[in-house]
C-alpha cells in the first residue's frame, strides 16, 4: 500500500491519500480522541501522541497536529497506522455510525434562500476545500447572515477568515442577493 501524503494551507494539518476509499460519501469529524470512539481509523490515529484532529473525507484522511510536535517526528507514526488499519480488515466506522452529508437542517421561511446556499457550497466551495484536506458545512441562515462550520484542515487555518471573507462570502452575495455575510462558528 503507498499513502500520498500533501501538505495544507494550515500548518498544523497534512492530509494523507491511502489511495483507497476511506469513507465514500460525507465526511467525519473527529476535533479529540473522545470523539473517535466509533472509528477504528480514528481511534488509531488519535493513539498516536502529538494528534489532535482527525478529519475523515471520501478519500483523504486529515490529521491536526499539536503547535509543539514537528511533523518528521510523527508523520512515519500516522503512515504507519493508516497502513495498520486497512490492513486489519476493519471498517472505518463501527455499527450504526456514518458518515455525515455536514449541512444543518433549515425550515421555514427562507427554506428556498438555504437551499440555494446549500447547492453552491456543494457544487463550488466543498470540491475546493476538500482539495486541501478540509470542509465547510452549512450551519445556519439568519437575517441576511450565513453561518458555516470549518472542518479539518480549514478549522483553526491562518487563511480561513480570508477564504470565508473574500471567497465565500463573494461568491453567495453574488448569487443570492439576499445573503449580506459569512460568519464562521464553533462546532
């Protein structure tokens, strides 16, 4: 097995490509070790000491490490436990769990508005930011303000607020005159 491994506009990620599927469709989300408990791959992951974040995508894994651990100290350690895990046999993700499609469900009024938002963020920020090791999901849509989660490689990044704010945020306001603001939010 050969893992591709690229680096991130986020220091403190680095994505890794097994060349395999590693969830197929949705992504997961994995900020701590606590929250891995339902992915053998994430639970690997996280045992490996400097990890902070794993992001599981269609075919990526994104790790996050720690400020203080250097990457040539744990990157052999991660390739390692990526090529453990898919040659144990095991799934990605245990029982019931799944992976999620990431937008917030929205009803009401401007039902029509988010629906619009959804479709844009699908067909042209996710494929963009997945490229990097990362996602943004739809949160919420509140008076001309369009909330949206970062996840993996795009949470905690140095250029995020300029990819919301300059990208994002241009290309919704250009094709929905009802949105006025992106606004990032925490998990």
């Amino acid at each position: 097995m050969f893992i591709q491994t690229e680096s991130t506009p986020n220091p403190a990620t680095l994505k890794f490509l097994p060349g395999e599927s590693v969830l197929g469709q949705g992504t997961a989300d994995f900020p701590d070790a606590p929250s891995a408990q339902t992915s053998p791959l994430g639970r690997r992951l996280f045992g490996v000491d400097g990890v902070t974040g794993v992001f599981l995508g269609s075919d990526f894994v994104t790790v996050t490490k720690a400020p203080e651990v250097d990457w040539n100290h744990i990157k052999p350690a991660l390739l390692g436990a990526i090529m453990d895990h898919y040659q144990s046999g095991q799934p990605v993700m245990e029982g019931n769990a799944s992976a999620a499609s990431g937008h917030a469900v929205h009803d009401g009024e401007d039902s029509a508005i988010v629906e619009q938002i959804k479709e844009l963020l699908d067909t042209r920020v996710r494929p963009a930011v997945a490229q990097d090791g990362g996602d943004i999901t739809f949160h919420g849509f509140e008076r001309g303000v369009v909330y949206l989660h970062m996840q993996g490689a795009c949470a905690g990044c140095p250029s995020s607020t300029l990819t919301l704010k300059m990208g994002i945020e241009n290309l919704l306001r250009h094709y929905i005159p009802e949105v006025t603001e992106v606004r990032p939010v925490a998990a």
